[in-house]
C-alpha cells in the first residue's frame, strides 16, 4: 500500500528558465517560479521514492513516473496506489490498468455521468454507512457518508456565500470577477451588468453534503478501502514536516544539480526524521519527535584527562529525566 501526492516548492528567484516555471502555487507564492514535487510515501508516512518536474506540471501527469520508477526499481508486485481526486483523470486510470497496478482514487462524484448520478443521489444512507456500486471492469465505486462530513460542507458552503454576498452589497463585484472558481459558481449575470446570488444553486448543492467517493480496482472490503484513503492526511504530515522542520523551501540555488541535490538532502532527512518518529512509537516514549529533537539538543559530551593518566575519557552530560529517557530509549553509553 502506498501513498502519492504532490506539493510545490518556491524559489527566491524572479527568472524561469527548464525547471523553475511559474504555476498554480500549493504556498500561495504564484508571483514566484517554483517546481512540482511528487512523494511517494508508505503507511505512517514513511517516504520511499520521489520526483522532481517543471513548476507548470499538471499534477496528474505526475503520477505514474513516480509509480513506476519506485516499482521497477525494489520490484514490487502487487502494488496498491492511493491517492486524491486531484490526481484522478481517465488518462491515469488506464496507465494504472495497463501496468496492472490496484489503485484507490479519491472519487468527483458530482462530475460522474448522469446515470452514476443519479444512483448516488437516489442511495439513503445513514451516519457512517457506505454502498458500493459496480462500474466496469473489476472497477467499483464505493460512496460513504459521515453526519460531521455534511455538518463540515454545508458550513463551508454558508461561509463560502459570504465573501460574494458582502462584494455584492459593497459594490466591489463586477462582472469581470465571474468565474466558476470556488464558490463564484452560485453568481449569474443577469443582462449587462446585473449581478446576483443564485441561491437556487446553492441550495441544491445540499444534497451532496456528507457524501464521499471512492474509485478501486483493490480485491478490499468498501471498509478497507475507506480506512487506507483516509490514511491520506500522512504524507500532508510528511509536507509539513519537510516545509517547517526541515525547511526545504524556500530554494535559493540556481543550478538544476544542486536544486537536485537540495532536494535529495532533504528527502535523506526526512527518512532519518520518520525513523526518529517510529522508534520513538515503537518504545512508547512519552515526547514526541520534535520535543526528542529539542532534548537530544541540550546533551553535551564532555572530554577530560585525568592527573593520574594520558587517557583522554568521554562523558555525556544528564542533567534531567527527559535526558535520561531518550539516553535510555535508544542505550546510549554515558
């Protein structure tokens, strides 16, 4: 079972050129060239194979290099892709079928053809419950439906009316702001120059709220399938991880090799962080891996010689108990 997805890495650089292009910005920084990483990661977020492509990629034609490259080269079989909706498209699924790879995909359910829509909207499930419904070719699509899911969509949705409503009443909306991005897609034009809400359309969007899909080809039970992509949020760990602690970004070099190999001393450590994480759940340490960084920090060696010897001895310094825990976690020598 593994785990793809994409973020971008900005430069502090106003110049294009092969790799670094501007493009849509996963750190809101569009005025800044930047490139497209893709990360392959496996349960609890630890990073196997990874990616580096031109800043105005399409994110879905990422996804199987990084698949294939990681497969051909430990020689994996029975390989289980997850990854989001962003990342699905016909194109990819048939790539994925033709190399026989299993995949779960998160689903755009209100983009399915007519008849697939209607068998969603016509399902009455309840808090949790989920349906599956066969598509073709080995292919099913399960839907599932959570309470706080739809509690969560249709605050957004109120949340999301607001900003147009308020640019509507202000007069700052003009017909050059109409877009179907976000949630503009409720605004109409009504002649020239006339702008309003279509609340209609608002209200209909209800009926959508808490549902959830999902495309496999995975021999797993609907449950099964659900539990893994929701396993999703490990690698949005391992982004954070890799953007705050470890500072990947922003990039600064400008030679393609070394914005390579920028890249490759940070995909190093983030294994090493990953592997700090999991020993520290394996030995039930009660820091987490940013606190055991912190106190591994104020642990000093001392060296000294002795009036009575030329030996030179060596001595770590244990002045508190949190000390003494990471010192006793990994049998370190004193």
């Amino acid at each position: 079972m593994v785990f793809y997805d994409v973020t971008t890495l900005y430069y502090e650089a106003a110049n294009e050129d092969d790799l670094r292009k501007t493009g849509f910005s996963k750190d809101g920084k569009h005025q800044h060239p930047q490139m497209v990483l893709g990360l392959l990661v496996s349960v609890g977020g630890y990073p196997l194979d990874y990616e580096i492509f031109e800043g105005n990629k399409y994110e879905g034609d990422t996804l199987l290099p990084v698949i294939n490259h990681f497969s051909q080269k430990y020689k994996v079989e029975n390989l289980i892709v997850v990854a989001d909706a962003g990342l699905l498209s016909n194109k990819n699924i048939l790539l994925l079928k033709e190399k026989n790879y299993q995949y779960i995909l998160g689903a755009r359910i209100k983009n399915m053809n007519k008849e697939a829509t209607e068998q969603i909207l016509n399902l009455s499930l309840q808090d949790k419950e989920s349906l599956i419904i066969n598509l073709s070719d080995n292919e099913k699509l399960i839907i599932g439906y959570k309470k706080s899911r739809a509690h969560k969509d249709s605050q957004n949705r109120k949340r999301g009316l607001e900003k147009p409503e308020k640019a509507i009443i202000t007069g700052k909306l003009t017909k050059q702001n109409i877009n179907n991005r976000g949630y503009n897609k409720y605004l109409q034009i009504d002649g020239k120059v006339n702008i309003s809400i279509n609340y209609d359309r608002y209200t209909d969007d209800d009926k959508w709220d808490g549902l959830k899909g999902y495309i496999t080809n995975a021999g797993l039970t609907k449950e099964e399938v659900i539990d893994q992509y929701s396993q999703l949020w490990q690698i949005e760990k391992t982004f954070r991880i890799s953007k705050s602690d470890l500072q990947i970004r922003p990039i600064y070099h400008r030679l393609q090799r070394r914005i390579e190999a920028h890249i490759c001393i940070s995909f190093a450590a983030c294994k090493v962080y990953k592997e700090l994480e999991r020993r520290l759940k394996e030995k039930h340490a009660k820091c987490s891996t940013e606190q055991a960084i912190d106190i591994v920090k104020t642990i000093y060696k001392v060296s000294f010689k002795t009036p009575y010897s030329n030996n030179i001895y060596n001595r770590l310094l244990i002045k508190t108990n949190e000390q003494s825990e990471i010192i006793g976690i990994f049998k370190l020598e004193i």
